[in-house]
C-alpha cells in the first residue's frame, strides 16, 4: 500500500521493524527491552499496551533515535535511526504525552513551523504546509495564540500539526491523551482517527478504549513482547490482561461478564447484544 | 508575553518598525547621548522623543510608569547637585545651605540625561514585542557567527524563555497554592523568614523546570532540531524604506544635539 | 464536620476588562462521611469551586461556613488543617530531600511534638501504601509512587473532609484502582472526600452524591442515579447501558456502579 509522503518510499515494504531489539539504561539491573521483534506494515494501525516501566517509552525512543538499540535491528522507512536519526526524522513523527514540553515557540504558527524549519523548507512553502497542518487538525483562526492559553487538547493538536506538517509516512502517539480531560481527548481521536487511512500509526497507551479499532496490538511487559494480537484476541484473554495489568473500558467488561463477544465498544452495541439475546428489539429514544 | 509588562500592543508607525531598525537606533541615541554636553541638546533631544511617545501612541500613564525605577536615583542626583554645588551665583541661601545657578542646571542636566536613557529604553520595549526583539537581536548577532558567537543558539533560548515564562509563572502559583493549602504561610517573619519560607515553591518550581528541559530537548530533537545548521526561518524580518529613515532620523537628532 | 457554599459568587480579575465570572451562585453542602463527586467540563468551574472550600479563593459574593460559622472568621492555617485540598498533579509541589521529610511538611506545622508528626508520617504512607518509600528522594520516583506521596502529605494533617482535584490524571490504571479503593477507604473511616474528575466512569463507582457543575452554576445534584439518569449527556457508561434497555426493561432499576449493573442485566430474563 503506498503512502502519501516526502521522500523516495517504495510501496510495500515495512514502515517499522524491529528484529531482536534489547536496551537496557546504563546502571540498571533488568533491561528495558529484550529482544523484541514486530513489524508495522504501511498503513497499519497498530496499538502499544503494557504496565508502567515495561518498555513502551524505551521503544518509542529507540524508533526515533533518540536511544541507541545495545543489539537488534531497527529500521523506519528503510533507515536506521541509530545511524541516521535525521532521515528518520523526516518520516517519523511522535506525539509525546505532555501537551505543555511538546510546544517551543511562543505562537502557535511558529511552534507548527518548527519542524518545517530544521528540514530547510524554504519560506514561501512552509507558509503552505504550516496553514494546511492547522487546518488538518481544526485551528484555522488559533495561529498568533500563545501557548498557555490553550487547553490540554488544543496543545496536543498543535503538537500534531506541528509534525503532520513535515509530511511523515509514521506517526507515533506515546500516551497522547492521558494527561487530558475528557473533552481534550476526544479532540485529539477525532482528528487521530482522520489520520488513519494516510499515516501507519503506533499508538502507546493505557486505555484500552482507544484501541478497540486498531488492527493488532503489542503487549510489553518487563521489557518482552509477551503478544502480538487482534484486539478481539487481547479483550478475551483475562489472563492475558490481568498479568500485564491491563483494564477492560466499561462496556467490553460487561459484555464479557455476560458472556458476550469482547468486540462490542459502545453502549449501544451492547445494548443491542442484549436486546437480541433476551428476543426483542431496541427502541430508539 | 503580555504579562512581561514593558511592551504595549497597539498599532502605530513606531511599533511598525523593524526592530533591528529600532534596537540599532536605541544604542546609538544611548551611547550618543553622552556626547551631548549642553543642556539645551538634551532639551531639544527630550522633545523629539516626547514627539516619538506620541506617534507611537502609548498612554503618558504606562510611560511614565516605565520612568518610575530610576526616579529615586535622579531624585538623590538632582538633590545632590542642587545643595552641594558651588558654581555661579547664590540664588537661594538658607542657613549652611546654598543653591548656585550653577547646580540647577548641572542638576536639570543629570536628571535630564538619565530620563532621556531611560526613556529609549523605555520606548524600545514599549514599542517591540518581545518576539521580535528577540528576532531582531539574532539578526543583528549572526555575522559574529563566522567568529564562533552562538548567535542562532541565543536567540533559540529567548524564544524558548518567553514561550515559557508565562507557564512557568501559573506553575509557581499553583506550587504556592499547593504549599499555602498545607499549611505553608509566606507572609509571616522577617525577610530571612520569607526567604525560607520559598523553599517550598523555588525548590520543585526548579525541579520542574529542569524536567521541562528535558522533555523539551528530546521533542525538540525528535522533530529534527541539530542545532542553527541548515535552518530556514518561518518568522520575517522585512527593512523597509522607512526603518532607513527612522535611523538616519535618530543620526540627525543626536547630530543636532551635539551641536547646541 | 458539616462544609457549606451558600450561593457563592466568583469573578476573576474582577474590575479590569480581563474579569471573568467563574461561579455564578453555586449551593452545596458537603456531608459528614460521604464521597462527593463534582463533575463538569472544562470552565465550568469544578477547580475554582473547590479553591473556595479552605478559603484559598474568597468568594467575591455570599458565603463559606464550616459548622454553621463563616469559614473567613476561622484561622486560616486551622482551615486548612481541617479541610485538605490535594491539587491535580500534586507531585509537581514534592520538595524535600525525602518523602518523610516532605511528608511531615503539613503536620509539622501544626504545633504537635516530634513523636507525634512522625507518627502521623508512618500512618499516611501506611494508609496510601508507601511506607516502603520513606528515605528515598521524591524526586526519583515513578509517577504512581510520587501521587501517593502527594496525597500522603496532605492526609497527614489529620484533615476531616479532603479534597482531590482529578486524583488519578495521568495514572495507569492498577494505580487508578488502587487510588479509588484508598477513596472507599477513607470514606469508611469518617473522612468526607470531595473527588473532581472528568472521569465520569470512575465517579460512578465512587461517589455517593454527585454535583454537575455547567458554566459556573450547579446543574443537578443528588444521588449518582438522580444525576445520571436524569441527564443523559452526563452519563457514565453503565448508565448508558442501563437506559437503552430500561424501555423495553423497566426491571433493571437504576443501577449506576459496575456490580449493581452487572447482577442487573444478569437478572434479565432471557436465552
């Protein structure tokens, strides 16, 4: 499947792979990540899960360069992000988890300009794509505000314009939503979900809800890949989810509790479940 | 960055200016304003700049408030001057006291140098956001760049300084708020008392601060900073016919100054 | 203790052209012994209401009482001994070398001997199982472990109601679990906890009087059930559920937490 995007990409091979991938932060007794091998085909839309301090932000930093792999392979859009951190970051774009220390610049235009501006885009093209990345993500009208006046969910949305506007083929999410309030998160995966037939996406959260549409998810704990799973899969293995400490969102746990399929996400779904298993018809109202 | 204070938002021909235009003209009418050595070149320079509060429309009241610091210390200058000065004639004796013609206007002519400073300063500030005149100073330092002078990197860390002095400003009163709520009092004893009592607030207010720059750097990194190599600029610095003129303009006036 | 708002009024930046009315006459009582839950989209004022209740903000119309008395007659540090408030993302005010030593800030001030605020200390870390953490930095714990220590300096007051602005933002959710049992808790043991969340699913489990807050003013207040079923757009998942089917089940009742749901919809007659 080809990708939209800056750079010479070939359609069909992987956006992210990792083969055997072991870290472990200088002085520490267990590693960080050992051995972890998983692939992220173009266009996929895959989630990261796992207790605190199993390894997902260690991954996310190895994949942008940030981190040096002590052994494995890594490759993004066919580069090396030990060797070549640079070109990777021209196809890989992260959105942190603090909306606040992801903003630099003291307007929101400058701050969405940012990226544009360590690639050397010429001027007349950034005006382009900063106004078009403000507009992917609904803040036509927010370009001279300051950063502190914004919520939670309007930061994270400049950050996300901020890398939408540099074009990446990947696009990886560390918590994006867990420092928001309700309202911010569901502004941040509406226009997340948008995103989703352009971009491969790895998504690390704690909420489950979250992932329900993905297309697999990877469970990492104590530094091991211990599943590479549809969600379907994941939702219905309680064992699965209790050794890696992972929460069911609401509605799957009641439906599994009722002895339906983990796949119902909303109210609604399950409440059609039910209605059809007790033999009569939802009313609408 | 409008709670830095100095700089006023309103539209007129001054605050028009390309600050590079602008921070040139400050430092030369500074460094120009001591060759100035009469009384009536510094009247005649007061009046112009009086004309340029004008045109750039801020209200006397925020101006004068900028004049406010140094009033103490042209006060003590002019206090001085007046009853300790020997030149001239006696205009007012009163006992040990004596006031010579002399004094008054070597006091009228300190007080007067010190509140034209002042005032240039003033009305940079007052006039240039603070964005562009952190712009406006890495322009001007780029070409000392060839002699090794960060310059790109200074200007990187005044950007960076005023996108986060709001913020760091609603994080210091929410640590307060939280000290306050546990007890802590930051109005009670003698100043050492104070000054302990900020203990709580300046120690996880740095903490902070110091985690920030972390995450920071590494967002920064991730989007491709490495540094002023290689770096196109989003925000334009345009001169224009009339920041020619408005320099040439300043050059005249202390020209004219000098003179008288 | 017995806290009231009496139709409390607040303008920020009162007087200037920024003033901003963040309370327009808000009521309500918090109960001996009970978890309140305060809930709200953001600028409807949930953070600045709860600033009122240990006078960090005074009301700019009508009044605090504690007792019956008006809270602003009352020594403030003895105010806020009794009503603790637990700001949202409190580990950012962590400052001492060690957790006991941050920790016993609060208690420290309140005139008591040695013994006794290190007392107070043991039986706070205790209460939010961190007694293990005791010598480390504060600064060199994870994010889970830090909360707990915030929320243990404030407890070590001996406060009769506590309040916690969005205690679990930002936590994993075994940490969120353990942070909500802690609520039942202290709930159990005397404590009034005033709990403001987004979180409408975790208020569910735990409060049991809600109080929805819209543009500065209380739009419902009541029982969890009263309030959710009786404003759907402030429903919590579970009530969701419970309402497509009351319909065409009217047995199901109201159930508002997990379990009540649960052995509801389990009790439905079918296939």
């Amino acid at each position: 499947m080809q990708n939209p995007g800056t750079g010479t990409r070939s359609g069909g091979s992987l956006a992210v792979s990792c083969e055997e991938l072991s870290f472990s932060y200088p002085g520490a007794g267990q590693a960080a990540l050992s051995k972890v091998s998983f692939e992220l085909c173009p266009g996929e839309y895959v989630g990261v899960v796992g207790p605190n301090g199993g390894g997902k932000s260690t991954l996310v930093r190895l994949l942008n360069g940030l981190l040096r792999p002590d052994s494995g392979l890594v490759r993004v859009s066919d580069h090396d992000p030990a060797t070549e951190p640079f070109e990777v970051r021209k196809h890989l774009g992260v959105l942190f988890q603090n909306p606040e220390n992801g903003l630099v610049a003291p307007f929101v235009e400058d701050d969405v300009a940012f990226g544009l501006e360590n690639l050397g885009v010429p001027r007349d093209e950034m005006r382009d794509r900063v106004a078009q990345a403000i507009r992917a993500v609904g803040l036509e009208g927010y370009e001279r505000r300051e950063p502190h006046t914004l919520s939670g969910g309007e930061k994270q949305r400049v950050a996300l314009a901020g890398l939408l506007a540099v074009e990446p083929e990947v696009l990886i999410l560390d918590e994006p939503t867990s420092m928001l309030d309700a309202a911010g998160r569901r502004e941040v995966l509406e226009r997340l979900e948008a995103l989703r037939a352009e971009k491969s996406v790895l998504h690390v959260t704690h909420h489950l809800d979250e992932l329900l549409n993905a297309d697999r998810i990877l469970v990492l704990n104590g530094g091991e890949l211990v599943a590479d799973e549809t969600p379907g899969r994941v939702l219905s293995d309680p064992e699965l989810l209790r050794e890696n400490r992972l929460v069911l969102p609401v509605v799957p746990r009641l439906a599994l509790a009722l002895g339906l399929p983990a796949n119902l996400k909303t109210p609604e779904q399950l409440a059609e479940a039910i209605l059809t298993r007790t033999g009569s018809e939802t009313r609408t109202g | 960055m409008t709670s830095l204070g100095q700089f006023y938002p309103v539209a007129s021909p001054v605050h028009g200016l390309d600050p590079r235009a602008k921070i040139v003209a400050t430092a030369v009418l500074v460094a120009g304003l001591f060759l100035v050595d009469s009384t009536v070149g510094l009247l005649f320079v007061a009046v112009t700049l009086m004309i340029l509060v004008a045109l750039s429309r801020i209200p006397i009241r925020n101006f004068l408030r900028l004049l406010r610091p140094v009033l103490f210390i042209v006060a003590l200058t002019v206090a001085f001057q007046v009853f300790f000065s020997r030149e001239g004639a006696i205009v007012i004796e009163w006992g040990f006291l004596e006031v010579h013609t002399g004094g008054l206007w070597l006091a009228l002519f300190l007080a007067l140098r010190i509140l034209l400073l002042v005032s240039a300063a003033g009305l940079l500030t007052a006039t240039t956001a603070p964005v562009a005149l952190a712009d406006g100073i890495e322009d001007l330092l780029s070409p000392l760049k060839r002699v090794g002078f960060p310059a790109h990197e200074v200007a990187m860390m005044m950007t960076i300084a005023l996108r986060f002095i709001p913020t760091l400003g609603e994080e210091a009163e929410k640590i307060k708020g939280a000290q306050a709520a546990r007890g802590a009092d930051f109005s009670e004893g003698g100043p050492l008392r104070r000054a302990r009592s900020l203990v709580p607030v300046l120690v996880p207010l740095t903490v902070g601060a110091f985690r920030r720059a972390d995450e920071l750097a590494e967002a920064m990194e991730s989007r491709g900073y490495r540094g002023g190599e290689g770096r196109t600029r989003y925000r334009e610095l345009r001169f224009r016919r009339k920041d020619a003129l408005a320099l040439s303009v300043t050059v005249f006036i202390l020209l004219v100054g000098v003179l008288l | 203790m017995n806290l009231e708002l009496r139709d409390v009024h607040h303008v920020y930046a009162a007087g200037t052209p920024f003033a901003v009315e963040a309370l327009r006459g808000v009521s309500l009582g918090v109960e001996p012994g009970e978890v309140l839950g305060i809930i709200g989209g953001t600028g409807s004022g949930k953070s600045t209401l709860v600033r009122h209740m240990n006078l960090l903000l005074v009301p700019s119309s009508g009044g605090v009482l504690v007792d019956s008395v008006d809270a602003t007659t009352l020594k403030k540090s003895e105010l806020r001994r009794r009503v603790g408030l637990v700001f949202q993302f409190p580990e950012a005010a962590l400052f001492a070398p060690s957790v006991e030593e941050d920790v016993a800030f609060a208690p420290s001030r309140l005139g008591l001997d040695e013994e006794e605020v290190e007392e107070r200390v043991r039986e706070s870390l205790r209460v939010l199982g961190a007694e293990d953490l005791a010598t480390r930095s504060p600064f060199a714990l994870s994010g889970g472990e830090k909360r707990r220590v915030a929320i243990a300096g404030v407890l070590a007051m001996g406060p009769e109601v506590l309040i916690l602005d969005e205690p679990t933002a930002g936590l994993d959710p075994a940490t969120r679990e353990r942070l909500l049992a802690l609520i039942r808790h202290l709930r159990d043991a005397g404590i009034s906890v005033v709990i403001v969340s987004h979180d409408l699913d975790e208020v569910a489990e735990v409060a049991d009087r809600v109080c929805a807050l819209h543009d500065g003013r209380v739009r419902a207040i009541g029982t969890p059930a009263e309030v959710f079923y009786g404003n759907p757009e402030l429903a919590p998942a579970t009530v969701r559920v419970a309402s497509l089917l009351k319909a065409s089940r009217p047995e199901l009742g109201d159930p508002v937490r997990f379990d009540e749901t649960l052995a509801a919809l389990k009790a439905l007659p079918g296939k």
